[in-house]
C-alpha cells in the first residue's frame, strides 16, 4: 500500500509538472521533453503493477482515488498541448444561439455578434488572426482553424451545448469527470464480462489520460463512455441476444457519433449478431445525423474531408513509418492493404466474445500505419489494455510514440519504434509460451513397489509415459477399485486417463494399471495434491479433470473439453444435473449454490455449480500457480482463472449416484474440512 501512494505521488506530481512546464523550456521539446515523459509513464507502469497485487477492494480505491488526483493535478491551468477545446465552446455558443454548427465558419460575418474576449481576445498572441473576406469578418481568436467548418459529429455537438456555458475551464473539468467515469465503470464492469477489476488501473492512472482529458479536454474522453459500455455489453458472460447486440450497436453509434475513432470495433464484433448490431449502429448515427443533413445539406460532413488532405492522408505523405522505406507514391496503397488486411484477419479470427483483443490489433494497426500527431488519438487504445491486461501493455509504447508530433520530434521514428517494441514483446511472450509448452516427462518409469518406487513430490509414474495425445484425463483417486472398471472403459478416444493414486489400500493403482491407465502416485493426502500431480505428469496441452467414483461418465468429457479445443472458453466446467433423487445430497447441492452465487458477486463469472468435471490448457493451469492441496483446490482455480481474465463456461452433465462412500459430502467430517478448506481460500483470494 505504501509503495502504491508513493508511486501515485510521483505520478500525481509529474503530470502537475508536465502541464506547467514553460513553452521554452529544454524541457517541453525535443528529445528531454519526450524523456520527462518516459519517465512519468514508466511511474505509472510500476505504480499499475503494485495496485495490480492489492486486494479487489484496496486496488478499487486507489484506481478511482488516483483517477481523480492525476485528472485534477493536469486541470488546474489551461491547456498545453492543444487549442481544441476552444472549439468545443464555440460550437456550443453557436448552438445555443439556435445556429446549426455546420453552417458558418467561427469568422463568419454573421456569427459576429457571437464573438467575446475570451474567445476573441483583443491581442494577437497567442491566437489566430485572419484578414476581411466575402462574408468573413477580421480579427484574432483562440479557436484553431477559424476558416473551416467544425469536424466533431453530431453527439459531440450535443456535448458541447451542454458544457458551453462553463468556457475552456469548464470543457476541462467535464473531461477530466468523464476520465473519472470510465475508471468506474471499468472497475465495476471489468469482473461482469471476466476481468480483474484491478486492470481498470491501467486507464485510471495513465498520463496520457490525464494529459488529453483533464488538460486537454479533448472529447475523445467522452466518446469512451459508450465504448467501453458496447464492450462490456458485448463481452457479458449473457448470451449475445438479438436484442443485446441491438443495444450494443446503438451505443457503439452514440461512441462513433461523438468521435470516428471507436468505430475501430467493428471487424471486431460484427461476427456474432451482425445484422441487429450494424442496423443499430448505423440507425444511430443516421438518427442523429438527420436534422444537420436537413438544416445543412453535405455540409453536415463539415471539416473531415479537409482534414485528412491537411495532413497528407490524401496523397500519401502522412504515413510516416511507411515512408521509411516506401515510395512515397506506394504508401497510400500499402496502408490501405496492411488496415484491410488487419480488419479481414480480426474478423476472422479473433476471439468474438472478446472483442476488446480484436479491436486492439485494429487500433494498434491503425496508429502505426497513420502515425497521427496528436496523442489523444490513443486514448481508444489506453482503454482496449485496461480490458486485455498486462499481456497487452506492450501497445502503450504506441501511445507514449504519439507526443513525437507535439514534441517536435520525428514520428516514423517514434511510431516505427513503438511497432518494433510490441513485436519484440510479443516474440519474446510467444518463445516463452512455447518453452514452457514443451511436455516434461519424469525420468525413467517406476514401477509400484518397486526399487525404483519413490514418495518424492514429483509424482513418479508407475507405468510407462506414452506418446502424447490430444487430451488427458485427470482423476485423482483414494480407494476407487470399485468404481475405476467402469470410468476407465468409458474413456472416450484419445482421451488418456491418468489416475493419481493418492494412497489408496484397496488396490486401485494397481487394477487402474491393469487396465491400461497412467498411473501416478501422490503420497501427500489431499484432492488437490492429487490434481497437481496429475497435471505434472500430463503432456497434452488440454487436461480434464474428473473425479473417479463413478458418479461422472467419461463419455460426457467431450462436452466440456472441446469448448477448450475450439477455443471458445478458456475453462469449461460440467454442471450436475442429477440423474436420481439421492446423487447429490441436498445440503451439498445448496452449499455448492451458495457458494456459485458468491462467485458471481465477486467475480462476475456466472456459474450455478462448482462442477469436479473440468477442462482447461495445461500450460496457462500451471501458469496460474495454485497453491491449494486439499479440497479448495477447485474453487481457487475457478477464483484465479476469473482473476486473470479467463473465459469461464458450463454446460449440463448427468450426475449419478457414486460408487462407494463419499469422502467428502457423506461424512460430517469430510464436509467439515472441505468447507473449512474453501473458506481459506477464499479468504486468501479476496483479501
């Protein structure tokens, strides 16, 4: 906690310096300039890291207390990087006036009257002067571009007649409480669709927001209101209904309507229900978009054509890490081929329910191939890696790369070194992924109760190690010879059964080796022990759990398993559904309901049953370091995997009467431990 609030003071003090900085100051161009700003970013990774190992509630206030002071720290004193939201006050005014913004540049002779000092200040500097024309009126103002009509869409014009009223000062302090919402919607929605609550820190503390939102009072803030809420529509752990993707699509219009930018999200989520949510979307913007196009004709389009030949997207001179090594007479076209072709593959491939991941790698693509000189533009970007966690994070090098334009330093460079950063990064995680992937087998077999037979910790086999195969199939086993016939027989194809005696005295190991099963002995006593140990030894890269007393039938593993194999869940659990009156005994049916209704509270994960049959990748289980060895093992893998943002599934299985005596639910004793097992982790876990 004391290393958070010393890392939020640094961030909170840097981001105060940076606004103040003066304009000739070494300090606010050039290489130094860009330097004061990798260092304010590199506090804000490391003080994201230490919230990220605070408990749920802990990190929640200091997101949202660190949200509130880095927004403040940049608000109180006008802003440094951008003139925009002056703009933004004099489309208001217009409005206000009963003026449609699109019709009249703000020098129009006919907007005269609407002029006043402090958007029309009487000196020269620091504002934009022009000269008498047709239906142009002299003089100096704040506003840039005074000779083109507004570029902001219909919603954002709505946003700036609400805040006209309060003038530069005010458009500030509005952005910087929109930056504030997103933080709290991130953190009360992050767990509904899977997501640890803790990443909303990502957004909430990053000097980019602070910088562009509470100094900047650029309206992209605004825009990431109803985007992040169309993600967490979209991602909800609810099936994706018609009428929910209708709905997603329509705040997705209310985001695309307020800025272009969040209409990156579309080769991203129009795979699942595209017809309702593209209809919504697209009625949205033409809803709002109608009384301008009535008041004004084409003119509604205002200055975006403009714009984009303004700053050389036309002809092909804008692209600035493409033109390090292309023609300039190619990049044009080599632009469009490298977005389409991101587009086509996100829509493809990635991962519909979520989206954020997809939109990412539009948006990323999108930054590197345009290069933009305003940083605001990354603030969509900040937020997609508050929904994909510190395995996105390399992408902020992207957004720390757009202050080159401001800075007065070379943006292909900086872009161009921004891309080579979150390749490296994501070479370097991907041979990581692989080393770690390669199947360790324990040297040599052993044989049970033989000179090679051994307690040690690292699970020995008992029976040889075959080739590997595409599933294997944990069953963690005490006393079971009566059940192990039957569960072994029914072991669909390809689908290896390791059976974890752990110091059975009935002879299961050896009947379990008879019939052609993997043995492995787990001397420690513990159902998680014996989970652990069978994943040890497994090779495959999808592992199943299952208990082995005959209460599951093997021949239901595919139903779990190839949710897993397709990669739609990243854990899948069987849902009991009991085949008679007396196969779940009814305090541990509703102590199992309680405890699923726990877990959706906290971690927003809708499950009903806390299923023993399972099925996950070896290597990501392993990657999540459980530590339990006795019955909580279960529930803290659940917790975990929620906790690093796992897509988590169920579906129904039969549930039979089991083979023999429970050990946990038939005895008072064993239900004792387990509920005092459960309890310590769950402790631990949200603590």
């Amino acid at each position: 906690m004391a290393a958070a609030l010393l890392l939020l003071a640094g961030l909170v003090a840097g981001v105060a310096v940076v606004v103040r900085l003066p304009g000739g100051s070494p300090w606010s161009l050039g290489m130094p300039g860009f330097g004061l700003l990798a260092v304010l970013f590199a506090v804000y990774v490391l003080g994201a890291r230490v919230v990220g190992s605070l408990t749920r509630g802990w990190a929640a206030v200091l997101t949202l207390g660190g949200a509130v002071a880095t927004q403040l720290a940049a608000l109180t004193v006008p802003p440094r990087y951008s003139d925009d939201l002056y703009r933004y006050v004099w489309d208001g005014r217009v409005q206000a006036h009963g003026i449609d913004p699109y019709r009249y540049v703000p020098v129009a002779t006919r907007l005269v009257g609407l002029r006043s000092p402090d958007l029309f200040p009487a000196t020269a500097s620091p504002a934009h002067c022009v000269s008498s024309g047709p239906d142009i009126t002299a003089g100096c103002t704040l506003l840039n571009r005074p000779l083109v009509h507004t570029i902001y869409p219909p919603v954002a014009q709505a946003y700036f007649w609400l805040v006209h009223w309060s003038g530069p000062k005010g458009v500030q302090v509005t952005a910087g409480i929109a930056a504030v919402l997103v933080a709290a919607l991130l953190v009360w929605g992050l767990p509904r669709v899977g997501v640890d609550a803790r990443r909303a820190v990502l957004w909430a503390w990053c000097p980019l927001v602070a910088l562009e939102a509470g100094n900047g009072g650029h309206v992209d803030v605004v825009a990431m209101i109803p985007t992040a809420g169309a993600l967490l529509v979209l991602g909800s752990r609810r099936a994706l209904t018609s009428r929910r993707a209708a709905v997603a699509g329509a705040v997705l219009g209310l985001a695309v309507s307020t800025k272009v930018t969040p209409g990156l999200l579309v080769p991203a989520v129009a795979r699942r229900r595209p017809l309702p949510l593209l209809a919504a979307l697209t009625g949205v913007v033409v809803a709002v978009y109608v009384p301008h196009v009535l008041a004004v004709g084409d003119g509604a389009a205002g200055f975006l054509s403009g714009y984009l030949s303004e700053e050389g997207y036309d002809n092909g001179r804008r692209f600035a890490v493409l033109d390090l090594f292309l023609p300039q007479g190619w990049t044009t076209a080599a632009a469009v081929l490298v977005l389409a072709a991101t587009a086509v593959l996100v829509w493809w491939f990635a991962d519909p329910e979520r989206p954020w991941s997809g939109t990412l790698a539009v948006t990323g693509a999108a930054l590197l191939v345009a290069a933009p000189a305003y940083a605001w533009y990354a603030q969509l970007l900040v937020l997609l890696v508050a929904f994909g966690g510190w395995r996105v994070a390399p992408w902020l090098a992207v957004a720390v790369a757009g202050y080159a334009g401001q800075l007065g330093e070379n943006l292909g460079w900086s872009y161009g070194a921004a891309g080579l950063f979150v390749a490296s990064a994501g070479l370097l995680a991907w041979l990581g992924k692989a080393r770690r992937a390669e199947p360790t087998v324990p040297a040599g077999p052993a044989v049970a109760g033989g000179p090679e037979d051994t307690t040690s910790a690292q699970a020995p086999v008992l029976t040889p190690v075959p080739t590997p195969v595409p599933i294997d199939v944990i069953l963690p086993c005490l006393d079971e010879a009566a059940a192990l016939p039957f569960m072994l027989s029914r072991m669909p194809s390809q689908y290896r059964a390791i059976v974890v005696d752990n110091g059975s005295s009935d002879g299961s190991p050896e009947i379990a080796a008879g019939l052609g099963a993997l043995v492995v002995r787990e001397p420690r006593r513990g159902f998680g022990a014996a989970c652990h140990a069978g994943l040890l030894a497994a090779t495959a890269d999808v592992v199943c759990f299952l208990d082995c007393d005959g209460s599951f039938d093997p021949a239901d593993l595919p139903k779990v398993a190839e949710p897993v194999l397709a990669g739609r869940a990243d854990l899948f659990l069987g849902q009991r559904r009991p085949t008679t009156r007396g196969a779940w005994p009814l305090h541990a049916r509703l102590a199992n309901r309680l405890l699923a209704r726990r877990i959706r509270r906290e971690t927003g994960v809708s499950l009903r049953d806390l299923g023993p049959m399972r099925a996950a990748r070896r290597e990501a289980l392993m990657a999540l370091d459980l530590g339990d060895r006795r019955f909580g093992y279960p529930l803290e893998m659940v917790l975990k995997a929620a906790e690093a943002g796992w897509r988590i599934g169920q579906t129904d299985v039969p549930y039979a009467p089991r083979t023999g005596k429970s050990k946990v639910t038939g005895t008072v004793g064993g239900t004792l431990k387990a509920v005092g097992d459960m309890r310590r982790v769950w402790k631990a876990a949200t603590e």
